[in-house]
C-alpha cells in the first residue's frame, strides 16, 4: 500500500479517426457479439488501450435501451447522440482505469502462486466420488492462467482428500427437507480443514485453494443459506486471500434399494464456472456496477475480457512502483540509523538496479507502454525486496558506538587507575632526576 | 452575515441524521440526505453540506481505511462511479482546501453551494449508498481488517526450574491452535525441552494445573525452534524477515498486510530487557526497532504483544509503531509471580498471570464475542500479586470492538460467491499459446545421507594463528613497563 504522500495522477489519451472499410463491414453485422469477434483482428490493439466504436443511434447493432457495449476484446461500442460529450470520460475510467480491489496484491503476488483443486469426501462410503481435474484444469482454467502469465507464475495441483470433514454441523430445516449452513459459521468451517491439506508443505509460494466438498449421505442436500435465509445459488463461498469452497450436493437415489457406494461423477462445467468466478475475486476482478445502458460481454471459456487485464495490470505496475518507493525509503532510513552498518556490494547492486528499473517503470508509464512498464516494476519490486531482505542487514549485528564505550569502560577503566598513576610518577621523577643532575657527594 | 452565520453554525449530531433520514420517501444517497438537512436546519444554509465535516472527521481519525463515502469526493471525480474507495489522502486534501475557500469566500458560497449540489444530486445522489449501506459500512470499520493470524511464541529460557516458562508458552499455544490457528501459521520457539528433560518424572508431558490435570504438550506440538536455535538473532530474523534463503517455510513468518500478528514472550527479565538462553539479552529498543522495521514493510496489520516476565511493562515502553497493543504481567519494579508447585514433579508449573489467562482462553470458543477489555481485566493484583499492565495508545481501534479471536483465533472474512462465469461445454480445449518445455525426467535420487568415507578421512582443518591484536599488545607493554619502572630495572635479571 503506498506511503501517505503519493498521488496518481492519470492521463487519457484519445485519437480520434474515421472507420476503415473493413471495420464498416464488421460493424455491419447481425448482433454487438459477432461484430466484437468480427473486429478482434482488425485492431492493433496493444496493451493498455480502448478501442471504441461510435454507431448511429437507430443502429441495431446494440440491443434496445443499451447504449454502450464493451466487448471480450479491447474494444466497445456506443450508441451516438444523446450526451455523447460525457461518454468517453465514465466508459474509459470505469472499464480502463478503476482499480480493481487488490484482493491478492502483496509482496507474495510476484513469485507466483501456487493454485490447489481438492475434492473433500467425508463419507467414501457411500459415495465414490470420480471428478476428470485434469481435463477440466486444460480446458477452462489453463486459458485463465495463460492470459495471468504475464502477472505471476502459477503451477496447479489438485488432490482428492477422504474422511475430511466440515467443523460445523448443519442444521436440518424441514420445510425443504434439506441441511444447511448459516452465513456465520462459514468461517468456522475453514481451519479444521485447512490443516489436512499439506499448502504449507507445496511451496513458499502463497497457495490458492479450491475446495469441492461433496456431503455425507446423511447430511444430504446441504444448501448454504445467505443473510435473508435463501439457498444461494451457487452453494459456494470464498475468502480473500486463501481460496474458495464449493459444497456439490449428489442428488439422492431413486430408489433406496441402491446399493453403496453410489458412483458419483462430478459435472466440471459446473464446478469451474464457480471456481473460475472466484478466482477472478480472488483476483479483485469484479463486476463493479455500472449503470443499466452499459452492457459487459462476459469473458467466456477465455476467463478473462482483455481489457480487465489490462486494469490488472495497471494496477498491479502502480503498486510495484510505490512498494518500491516505502522499501528503499525505509532501507535508507534504517542505514542512517545505524552509522556502523555494512553494506555489500550485492545489495547495493540491487538498490541501483531497483532505482534504475522504477525510474524506467515510471517513463514506460507515462507513454503508455503497459507491458514494458510492468515488467520494468516487477523487476524493481524484486530487486528492492532483495536488498531489503538481505540477512547481512540485520541491526543487531552492528553495535553503536554508545554501546561499545559501555561495554568496555567499567572494564577497563578501574584497571587504568593505578597504571596511570604510575605514569604520571613516571614523568614526575624523570623531571625531578633531569632538574638535579649534578647531587653529586 | 453570512461568514457570522458560518461561525456560528452548530455542529451536526447523529440524531439530526436520523431525523432526515427517517423523513426519506425513498432511501437516498449521502448527499441528498445532507442537502435535505441542510434545508431542515434553516439558520444554516452558507456552510454547505455538513456531511464533510463528518467524513472528514472520520477519515482523520482512521488515517488509514475509510469506509464512509466521502460526497466531495462523489462531486469532484463524476466518473469515478459504483464503489470504488477513491485514494484517501489526496481527497482528504482536497476536502480540507475545499473547506478553506469556503470559509474565504463566504458570500458566494451560497450560489457556489448550490450550483454543486445540484450538480452532485444528478451525479452521485441516487445510485450511492442507502442507508443500511452507510450501517454495514460503519460496521465494517470497526472490524479488523485482517485475513489471516499469525502467532510467534517464545520461551526464553532454559534449566529445568525454569519448567514454568515452557509450560507458558506450551499453554498460549494450545489456545491458539484450538482456537484455529493453524501450525503452519504458529512459530513456536522453545529453548529447552521439558517433556523429554532426563529430569522429568513423567516424560512426554508438561502440565500446566497441580495434581497434573491439563497434559499442554499434547499429541501434535511442532516446535519450530528448539534449544539452542532460540538467540535473539534468530528472532529477529523471524520477525524481520531477513533469513537466510536455506530457512525451511515452518520456520518463517510469512505474513503480509493483512496479518494480525500475536507475540507472546517469557522467561527473565528484567527493566528494559528479556534474557534469552541465559547468555544474551534483547533489550526494549531492540524490540521497538524490529517491530518498526515490520511496520516499515507491512508485514502486520495489527500486532498484540504480551509478555510474562519479571518488570515485564519496561518492554513495551519503547514502542512507537502503529497498531500495536501491548500486554504485560508486571509493572518496572514488580516481579512476576509463579503460580503453584507440583511436589511429584518438583518444579513450578505455570506463571501466575499466564494461567489466569490460559483458564480466560479455556472459556473463548471460536465463535465467541468477547472483546480485549476483559482480556485486561484477567489477572487483578489480588490474584496475580503483581499488576498487570497494557498499552493501547498505538492501536487504532477501540479496544472494545477488537474481539479475542481476532488475535487467538483465526476467523476468516468469507463472502458468499454470487457470480458465476459462463462456460461453453462443447468448446475445444485452447491450444496453450505458450511452449510447453519438456524437461527430460531424470531419475532423481537421495544425496548420500551420511559420507562415512569422507568423515572418517577428514584431517582437522588448521586454524591459522594469528598474533595477538595491538590494543591486548599495548596494553600488556604497558603493565610491564610499568611494573619494572616503578619496581626498579634490577628485578629483570630474575625473571629472565
């Protein structure tokens, strides 16, 4: 988070031009969707950049009482008339420039981090539960995290736990014959879990956990209940920073008769639609609100709209650049402290290199070169962190002054009583001796 | 007049709030509420809306996170819609010039105040915060802001009298963990080991009650640091930050902005410092500038820091950090008391304030509401002998409204999850578009556990001499020179 003095200013900057041929022909078709894909590469959209398209306003392109349309790509439509002066400003601002809610920034957002899927069964008895992780991580979430590449590193783990059960005993509600778990003793179902599934040993990486918890047969169908007591929807919540916990309810079988253990094979579309949604929060990727007359097309099997990388990254580059600025601050402020400090060579290679990547960070920034500025600010934060964190910088290890002198006066100082006074006898016979050298009998 | 209307305006309270808003047809936005309440108060109309007094008031005494949604703000930056906290400080500016000119410019202000709050009303009147939003908000600021709990418990001391100590920090981590703090989130550093000391009567326990009712070792102790791996360099590493690379993760504290940090200390101390390993010392100074340096880098959001020790108040003294509480069993010049021998062990089990608090921490479940003003109260003089004493001025919030399980427990914030993405079923998987390198899988195998060929070989390594240092040199020339000056050169011919 930045030091109490820094402001950002931001500045837009806006060409105007005529539509070219082609653009014309793609903008010409049935709906705002297929005009999106159609216009995807005829842009030279590059990072950081908008692209938007001013229609006729008896166009049919956009839907009735929609005026703007902001696509999967870098690119929008708005409707023209009506005010048009004022649309730009809120259309750029709240789709490029809004930061998103840094859920995940932190020092720990620059290694990587390290994503676990676990299915949880507490009762194998009975169910037997089979889920294809490794097609569903290729298909839906390896795009999502191709595309976050270019933010951090990320490696993905799942792993099936048995006999892992929830710390909160649901209630059993009868009008609809069905368990469920009241909002506040959701965070309490965390911890007894947490400890069974090894993330501290994965990696030094901070882990992202995903928890798909199937429940046991007697406490079927569990619904967690939200603040007004209706199911919701997605029968998942999550909590910042750590991960998030899906509870999937096996629908019971037809007949009692049935013999155990139920062979259950998990739907994934349905899983990761919910998984990838939290990961985007996780991510501080939401759906602010915008008003009515704007219409968002939804990422997708992509995961992620261009354009919210685009606000990742911004982001993500401001807060590198001001880490960097409190942490060589505050390394400068402790080298004054301490006179007697030693510096090595390779920290202070890496204060340089840390100065010399955030000055080039902020230059890239202010032409609107996004991804050279972010890896620029990457770089710095790394460096900085490098230097800070160097073990040699520990203050106990170097004494002041004041310490050394009361370390070694009450030693020393009573022993050089008597030696200095035998001194001073010393030179006082030697003068007495040199005053009368002739007594001589 | 208008300037004397302006200073003589009084201050607005909650119950006029309440009032306006109660009059609402319809629930309205902070700013309509302010406008419709400045027009209630009729003799007040030059000052403009009141409701910045009140942000403003809020955000100083913050300074860090507010929640209130500031309406100069909304009318300043019309783009910046739907939820988003602007920065803080530059509006906290902003707010105070725009205060200023207002005072300066006090007969235009009325055509100024409305022409703005016109402009506000068609800006940021009906799409902000309704009123129960405004109370969730206001909720919300006085919880913590932490995601996750860390502990770092420490026991200083080593001998087996000094059983007490272990048993301490042995009970602070029973609470802790039942309470939900995970092992992998607790640094747990114990300088001698009890439970297996040749000394105790009954190994693999350490109890913390006569007639050994509580076993506080238990099953699953992890002890991250034992024995003679507890200096005071090593914990200040832990809590700086700065270790060696080679550091095992149990061993680190890997907190970071939005970490509650729980530090319990015991063992000897003394005024302005605690003994460690019965060799060193960490002085209060040394504490203050480590827990400074965590703060310089964010590694806390809050940190609550008890001490059980001898004069345990001086440690505390020294520290000038934000969020910090402090906790201590004694005064400077008390001495903290231990609680009761066991005669079939031989020792002292527990430290007097540490069992009232560990029988205080039996009482706190997970769920429990219980706020830091009773955690105070624990051990009054009559039961502890000595006077336990805290410091909360560094700490933001009230100490009413900061709960037990915010530093013992680990209660995470959730939210439910409402959206959801929409996926195609039938869509091929993507093509990743980066290369995937296909390492070749060597057989990885163990390094050689014990090189009994190389330890047996190995010849002692020569340390080099070297020659006594100058100051030692001087020092002696000078004894002796002195001796056979002040005793006559003809004793020379006896020693040599």
């Amino acid at each position: 988070p930045p030091a109490v003095r820094t402001s950002i200013t931001s500045r837009y900057e806006m060409v105007y031009r005529s539509t070219t041929a082609r653009e014309e022909a793609a903008l010409g078709a049935a709906s705002a969707r297929e005009a999106d894909t159609a216009l995807h590469p005829l842009q030279d959209a590059s990072l950081g950049s908008l692209t938007v398209y001013v229609v006729p306003e008896t166009s049919s392109l956009l839907p009735q009482g929609v005026s703007v349309y902001v696509g999967k790509h870098r690119s929008a439509l708005v409707r023209a008339g009506g005010g048009l002066a004022a649309r730009p400003a809120p259309l750029g601002s709240s789709v490029v420039a809004a930061r998103p809610a840094s859920a995940l920034t932190g020092c720990g957002s620059l290694a990587g981090y390290e994503i676990t899927f676990s299915l949880l069964n507490p009762d194998p008895k009975s169910h037997a539960v089979d889920w294809d992780i490794e097609d569903a991580v290729n298909r839906y979430v390896q795009p999502i995290l191709d595309k976050l590449s270019l933010v951090a590193n990320f490696s993905v783990d799942s792993q099936i736990l048995y006999y892992a059960v929830l710390g909160v005993t649901p209630r059993f509600d009868k009008e609809s014959s069905s368990f469920l778990l009241s909002t506040h003793s959701l965070p309490h179902v965390i911890n007894p879990v947490e400890a069974r599934l090894g993330s501290s040993a994965a990696s030094l990486h901070p882990v992202l956990n995903f928890l798909l918890y199937v429940p046991e047969h007697s406490h079927s169908p569990l619904y967690i209940q939200d603040k007004d007591g209706a199911p919701v929807s997605t029968n998942a919540f999550h909590s910042p920073r750590w991960g998030g916990i899906m509870i999937y309810n096996v629908e019971a079988p037809a007949s009692p008769q049935v013999s155990l253990p139920l062979h259950v094979d998990v739907d994934m579309v349905r899983v990761m639609e919910v998984f990838l949604a939290q990961l985007r929060l996780l991510f501080g990727l939401s759906r602010e609100e915008l008003p009515p007359e704007f219409l968002l097309e939804s990422p997708g099997n992509e995961g992620l709209a261009d354009w919210e990388l685009d606000r990742l990254l911004w982001a993500h580059t401001m807060e590198n650049i001001a880490t960097v600025s409190t942490t060589l601050t505050s390394l400068a402020q402790l080298l004054d402290k301490i006179g007697n400090i030693v510096i090595k060579d390779d920290v202070a290679s890496e204060v340089y290199r840390a100065v010399a990547s955030a000055q080039s960070a902020m230059a890239e920034l202010a032409t609107g070169h996004l991804h050279s500025a972010f890896q620029a600010s990457k770089e710095a934060v790394t460096s900085s962190e490098r230097a800070f964190f160097d073990p040699s910088l520990l203050h106990l290890l170097y004494f002041p002054d004041d310490q050394k002198f009361a370390i070694y006066i009450p030693l020393y100082l009573p022993m050089s009583v008597p030696i200095l006074l035998s001194l001073a006898k010393i030179v006082r016979e030697t003068r007495q001796r040199k005053k009368e050298p002739t007594k001589m009998d | 007049m208008a300037r004397s209307a302006a200073t003589t305006a009084p201050a607005l309270q909650k119950r006029d709030f309440k009032q306006a808003l109660q009059g609402l047809a319809r629930p309205r936005g902070l700013r309509c509420v302010t406008k419709r309440l400045a027009r209630l108060r009729a003799g007040a109309p030059a000052r403009g809306p009141p409701g910045e007094h009140d942000g403003r008031r809020t955000q100083r005494r913050t300074g860090r996170r507010p929640h209130l949604p500031r309406p100069e703000a909304a009318a300043r930056r019309p783009h910046m819609r739907g939820g988003h906290s602007p920065p803080p400080f530059p509006a906290a500016a902003e707010a105070g010039t725009l205060r200023r000119r207002r005072g300066k410019m006090a007969a235009a202000v009325p055509a100024v105040g409305c022409v703005r709050a016109a402009a506000a009303l068609l800006l940021g009147c009906c799409g902000a915060a309704l009123a129960s939003g405004v109370q969730d908000q206001a909720e919300q600021f006085f919880r913590s802001g932490h995601t996750n709990n860390w502990a770092v418990l420490v026991c200083t001391s080593r001998f087996w009298f000094n059983y007490r100590h272990v048993a301490n920090t042995l009970s602070v981590y029973r609470s802790v963990k039942r309470l939900g703090i995970p092992d992998s989130h607790i640094v747990l550093m114990l300088a001698d080991d009890m439970a297996c000391n040749p000394r105790n009567p009954k190994p693999a326990t350490v109890f913390s009650h006569k007639n050994m009712e509580l076993n506080v070792y238990g099953d699953d102790v992890e002890v991250d640091y034992r024995g003679y791996e507890v200096t005071v360099e090593n914990f200040l590493r832990v809590l700086t930050g700065r270790i060696p690379p080679s550091t095992p993760r149990s061993k680190r504290l890997l907190s970071d902005d939005r970490s509650n940090i729980l530090i319990y200390m015991t063992g000897h101390g003394g005024n302005g410092f605690l003994k460690f390993q019965d060799s060193e010392e960490i002085t209060n100074v040394e504490l203050a500038d480590a827990f400074e340096q965590m703060w310089q880098k964010r590694r806390y959001n809050e940190l609550l820091f008890i001490i059980d020790t001898c004069q345990g108040a001086s440690m505390y003294e020294r520290f000038y950090s934000p969020n910090i509480m402090a906790l201590a069993s004694s005064q400077v010049g008390e001495d903290s008391l231990s609680h009761q021998p066991d005669l079939a062990i031989g020792v002292h089990l527990m430290d007097r304030y540490t069992f009232y608090v560990l029988e205080f921490l039996e009482e706190i479940h997970p769920a429990s509401q219980t706020n830091m003003n009773d955690l105070f109260q624990v051990c009054p003089k009559s039961l502890c002998v000595s006077t336990p004493g805290h410091r909360t001025d560094l700490f933001q919030r009230d100490p009413q409204n900061v709960l037990i399980t915010d530093f013992f427990g680990s209660v995470r914030k959730v939210e439910i999850t409402t959206e959801t993405i929409s996926l195609d079923r039938d869509l091929a998987g993507f093509e990743s578009k980066l290369p995937k390198d296909e390492l070749a899988t060597e057989p990885l195998k163990y390094a050689e556990q014990f090189p009994v060929a190389q330890i047996i070989h190995q010849k002692p390594k020569q340390k080099d001499w070297h020659p006594p240092g100058g100051f030692i040199l001087g020092l002696w020339a000078l004894i002796i020179m002195v001796f056979f000056k002040t005793y006559g050169i003809k004793h020379m011919k006896h020693i040599f």
